[in-house]
C-alpha cells in the first residue's frame, strides 16, 4: 500500500513540475482573446433585430383570426429569436447586451395592450359578459415582470401567452370563439397606443442636448428626473423602435380586420399614413451607436429622428379616432 502512496506521489511531483516549468501566460493570453472575440461575436448576432414579417391574408380566416395570428407572432419573437429572450439574463453575453433588451421591452408593451384589448372588449361578449379563458390567461402571462429570471421564469411566462393566444386563433377557426370588430373597441386601443407613442416621444426629446435651451418655459417645470441621461439614450432608442415594430404588424392586421369599419368612416387613409410613418423607423441604423448631436451639428440625432417619426404617425392615429368617433 505505501509503495502505491509512494509512486502517486512521484507522478503528481513530477506533473507539477513539469507544469511549473511551462510558461502559462502566453497561453491564457491567447485563450482570453479567443474568448472575448467569440461572446463579441455572439452577441452582435443575438443584437440582431427580427425583420419585418409578411402579412398573410387567407380567405378562409375567420373575423379576427389574422390579428390573434399577428399577435402570435409579434409575442413569440421576444423568446423565438437568436439568442432567445434577453432581458433577463444572468450569464455572458446576455448580461452585457442593453439595446434588444430595450427592444424587447417595446414589443412587449404592445403585446399587453393589444392583448388586453382583445380580451376586455374584441372577445367579451357584453349581454352575457362570457370572457374569453385563453385571453385571461394570456393576459395574466404577458404581465409578468420582464426581468424575472426566476420563480416565475419570464421567458417560460411569455411562452404561456404565446400558446394562450394561439390557441384563442385555433378556436376561432373553428367557430369556438367570439371576435367582435366594433369602432368602440377600436378607438379604446388606439387610445392605448396614443398615450404609448407620446410617453416614448416625451422621452426621446427629453435626451436632446439642447433640451433645456429651446424650450426653457417647458422645461422649467420638468423634473431633473425626467430627462434622459445619456446612458439611456440608446435605451429609450430601441425602447421605441420596437414597440413600432411590434405596432407596425399589429395595425396592418387592425387595417384587414376593421377594414370595413375604417372604410365606412374613411379613415383608412390615415391608417396606412401612421403605417406609413411606422416602417420608416425601422430603417438600417448605419452608426454602431445611437448618436444624439445637435439640430444642425456635425453628428446625428437619432433621438430627434424617432420622436419625428413616432410623432406624425401619433398624428395620424389620432385623425383614425376622430374619424371613427364621428357620428352619422
């Protein structure tokens, strides 16, 4: 037994020797390199926002089938794509990553008010007030914290609404559920959608440089709180351009859905203005980050870009809700 003890405590001696005698550092050099250059590159491509989807319209659909079908795939892209749901990761890369988490936040604000929607008003039958399960469930799963990591896990919670409201789209089909295309609910949603785009818009304009100086009246009574530092621009930015992703699906299902209602109160024109509005923010961002110069300095001001665009299309909407709300 000692001879044993004795020839393991030979190999272990001369294994230790002959790592000592190796120079490591080199080694880890390199290795810490490679590491780094391979989260970089995980995590541009977990940055990579989805594209736009196309729309499919089947003439077999049910009334209100195409939008729970958007509204599908709208919330199974905060878990489906690459990297899957990021905002609440613990681990590299995903701890390091602020713009998709953003991202992911402005769809997510979309999905619940869309959601909520459909299940207060587009599926409640009102003289029995018979709601729907699947979109209480969803509902319920969608309001989960965004950045719980565990008990409830928050992907697993986006997950359950997802299935919730595809399932409400299957029972549609085949006649099992109600979806009720009145002017009353739409313009209670896009009243929703308004007080979105101008929360985000204040925000926008509250990261401009020049904030304090164009507006001083205004801005005497805004609280220092209120403005946006400059860590959060890019926050704000993507915060806003994907609750316009998410928006630009979502209204161009409401344009198939209501298209008769909007018609008879010919306010499809304003409707595929604000579309119109929505898709040009999902332009190419060219710069690796989101710049915030000055009106008419050497840089770009990307945060001013946004508002415009989420401004004109806040207009618009609000002409649709005029026009719904008019009487006969």
């Amino acid at each position: 037994m000692d001879g044993w003890r004795d020839k393991l405590g030979e190999r272990w001696d001369a294994l230790r020797d002959r790592w000592a005698a190796w120079d490591v550092g080199p080694l880890l050099t390199v290795a810490l390199f490679l590491l780094c250059i391979f989260l970089g590159g995980l995590g541009w491509y977990w940055s990579r926002e989805p594209e736009r989807m196309p729309l499919d319209v089947s003439a077999d659909a049910k009334r209100g089938q195409l939008l729970a079908g958007v509204l599908v795939k709208v919330s199974a892209a905060l878990h489906d794509k690459p990297g899957g749901y990021l905002r609440n990761d613990m681990l590299l890369p995903g701890i390091l990553l602020d713009n998709l988490p953003a991202w992911e936040l402005g769809v997510l604000q979309q999905v619940r008010d869309m959601t909520r929607a459909m299940h207060r008003d587009m599926s409640l039958s009102h003289a029995q007030f018979i709601e729907d399960k699947d979109l209480l469930s969803a509902e319920t799963a969608f309001n989960v914290n965004p950045e719980s990591w565990l008990f409830p896990v928050a992907e697993r919670e986006l997950e359950r609404g997802t299935d919730a409201v595809a399932s409400y789209a299957e029972r549609l089909g085949r006649g099992e559920a109600r979806f009720y295309a009145r002017e009353a609910y739409l313009r209670r949603w896009l009243t929703d959608v308004d007080a979105d785009l101008g929360q985000l818009s204040t925000r926008l304009n509250a990261a401009l440089p020049d904030h304090a100086v164009s507006r001083p009246a205004a801005d005497a009574a805004l609280p220092q709180a209120a403005r946006t530092g400059w860590l959060a621009i890019d926050d704000v930015f993507y915060e806003a351009r994907g609750s316009a992703w998410a928006l630009l699906h979502l209204l161009k299902a409401v344009e198939v859905e209501f298209g008769p209602e909007l018609a008879h109160r010919q306010a499809q024109l304003s409707l595929r203005a604000a579309i119109h509005e929505l898709e040009a923010t999902q332009q190419t961002l060219w710069s690796p980050v989101v710049l915030n110069g000055s009106g008419f300095g050497l840089f770009a001001n990307h945060s001013l870009v946004m508002a415009n665009y989420l401004n004109r299309a806040q207009t618009d909407l609000a002409d649709v809700r005029r026009q719904l709300a008019e009487s006969d």
